[in-house]
C-alpha cells in the first residue's frame, strides 16, 4: 500500500520543479529581452557608421537631453562592465556586441537544457504519483 509520506514527498517534488521550471523560464525570458537589445544596437550601429553622421538626443542626466549633431562616428566608448568604458571603433564595437550576442544565446541554450532536464524529472514524478493513485485503488476495490 501506498505510503502518505511517500505520496506528500512526490507532491513536494513536483511542486520544487515546478518552481525551479517558473524560474528557469523568467531568467529565459529576460535572456530573451536582452538579445533583442542587443540586435537592436547592433542595427543601430550599422545605421550610424552608414551615416557618418547624424543628430541624436543626448541625455545629459536627470530627464534633460540636448540635441546635437554627430560628426565623428571614428570611436565609441563601450560599457565592458558596470563601472568600466573602452573605447573602440566602428568594427570593434561591432564584433564586441556580437560576442555579446554570443554569450547571451548560449547561456539561453543551457537554460532550455536546463527546462527540459527538469520537465523529464517532473514527468517522472508525475508517473509515479500517477502509479501510487492507481495501487491505491486497486487496494481500496
């Protein structure tokens, strides 16, 4: 016969996976918003150096911008972290942003192995909460 604490145990199992697949799909999602930042400045780049030159709204902080007119797209100044800048021309920047790319579709990739090794888990457990339901039928008859 089927054990309570068995069958409470399988439930807790599913519902831990279920919360580890939410996650999973949240962190996935915000992967997802960061690669299409990511192409849209690789587009917007392209557009610039296409240009040469362009007027733009610069924020100079707190809600305040300037119009301006850009004359020199020769060099950019590229966040690498945080708290750090790198200049870099036209076709460096490019090739950073592309190994950003990168890096963000790959880390994507290992989150939907991730999903689907825990949705094979959580079948599993289904499976077998499925199998106690039916013994304790069989027993209950």
């Amino acid at each position: 016969m089927v054990d309570e604490q068995q069958r409470f145990a399988k439930i807790m199992q599913a519902e831990i996976y279920g919360q580890e697949m939410k996650k999973l799909e949240q962190e996935y999602g915000m992967l997802m918003m960061r690669l299409q930042e990511l192409e849209k400045t690789v587009k917007a780049l392209d557009d610039v150096i296409a240009k040469k030159k362009f007027k733009a709204m610069v924020p100079l902080g707190s809600g305040i911008f300037l119009n301006t007119e850009v004359n020199d797209v020769s060099q950019f100044l590229v966040a690498v972290s945080s708290k750090y800048l790198v200049k870099m021309d036209p076709k460096r920047a490019r090739e950073f942003l592309q190994e950003q790319k990168k890096l963000v579709e790959d880390a994507a990739e290992r989150l939907e192995k991730q999903f689907e090794a825990l949705e094979e888990q959580l079948q599993k457990v289904v499976n077998e909460l499925q199998e106690m339901e039916r013994e304790t039928e069989s027993h209950n008859e």
